[in-house]
C-alpha cells in the first residue's frame, strides 16, 4: 500500500487480515496505512450473546493490536485503529466460520427458509489509546433452499472461512430474500459508522475523495 503523504493526518491502522473489509475502506476512499491482524481465541464464552461476543472479540482484537504497537519501535506515535468482528447468529446461537464441509452444511440448512441476525462489533482507539465501540445489527432472509442448490453451493467452496458458511457478495447473494439493515455489515464492515468512528478520531475520510475526481 502506498497512502497519501500528508503532515499531521493521523496513521491508521485497520486491526484485521480480511480483504473484504479492506476493500470496503478503500471503496470509501480510504487506504490504511498498516493492517495488523490480530490472533486471538474467538471461542465464545458459556452462554454468552452474539452481540456481547461480536463487541468483545473487537475490543479484545484493539487491545492486542495496540499492545503489539507499543511493542514496536518503529510504530509511529499518534496512531488510530479499527478493528471488527462479525457474528452471524440464529436465535442466541452462534454460527461458526465455516472450515469443513460439514461445519458448512449445517450452517445453510439452518439457515435456509429462515431469518438470522449479523452483529459487527466495532472499536476505535484513537491517538490518546481511548477505544469506543459500536454494534450493529442487520436482519437477513434465505429463501427455502433446495437439496440441489445446497449441494451445488457446498461444492462451490465460497463457504470456507466465512462466518455462518456464506458471503453475500458471492453466490449467497441469490438467496437472500430481504435485508433490513446495513448490507456492508454483512460482507464485514458497516461501512457508514466504521468511516465516521474513524472520522471522528481525527482522521481526513474525504481527502481520498477529491483525488478520486
């Protein structure tokens, strides 16, 4: 990455590894300059929410992202950073990010004929290390889905490392019956509270629009 060079914009910092959620930054006109993912256990506790468990892996994900900062010399002072975590739910359970066909499986028929929730977690620490977070909540639909579209879909792949076995973006876009909510809260980043947390932590959001023009 190779981000605009301007005396006094703040150094940011996106406190994550995925490329949708980089990509939806840059469609804003934003380019971090440093991604920094964060390894942490995203196990959910016992009887814990999806929306407790969305908030806690983000401020868990900021947290060891600004300690290894503090860690490196070569981090510049005055840093901002975002970091997310999405939860896609039925009821009060919890969907796992698919790995294995089986783990995929199960998440689609579950989901097919139904409505879930997707719960995005944000939080923002800003250049004196304050963190704020929000939570966001979209209401999704599947349609019914039948054996043939499930097995075509599984043997697809597109479920593989997503949360709750699909990207809306991708072929699971078709099954979506109706949407209530931010549409980018699905993919990984609801776009319009992520760019104005980072707005509102000092950071120029429109520079990169004029450049754009």
């Amino acid at each position: 990455m190779a981000p605009t060079s301007i005396p006094g914009r703040p150094y940011l910092i996106l406190a994550s590894g995925s490329p949708r959620r980089l990509a939806l930054l840059q469609q804003a006109g934003i380019e971090p300059d440093r991604l920094l993912p964060a390894e942490i256990d995203e196990t959910p506790w016992p009887r814990e929410s999806p929306r407790k468990l969305a908030l806690r892996l983000a401020r868990e994900k900021a947290a060891e992202a600004v300690k290894r900062l503090r860690d490196d010399p070569e981090a510049p002072v005055g840093s901002i950073l975002l970091s997310a975590d999405t939860v896609v739910c039925v009821g009060r359970r919890i969907l796992p990010k698919a790995e294995t066909i089986e783990e995929a499986a199960a998440c689609i028929r579950l989901l097919s004929g139904r409505s879930h929730r997707v719960y995005t977690g944000l939080c923002m620490v800003d250049q004196a290390e304050r963190a704020r977070t929000k939570l966001i909540e979209t209401r999704v639909r599947f349609k019914r889905l039948s054996k043939g579209e499930i097995e075509a879909y599984l043997a697809s792949g597109e479920w593989r490392g997503k949360a709750g076995g699909y990207a809306i973006q991708g072929i699971a876009g078709a099954f979506v019956v109706s949407l209530s909510g931010s549409y980018t809260n699905v993919v990984g980043l609801p776009l319009t509270e992520a760019v104005g947390m980072i707005g509102s932590a000092g950071y120029p959001v429109t520079l990169g629009w004029i450049s754009q023009g």
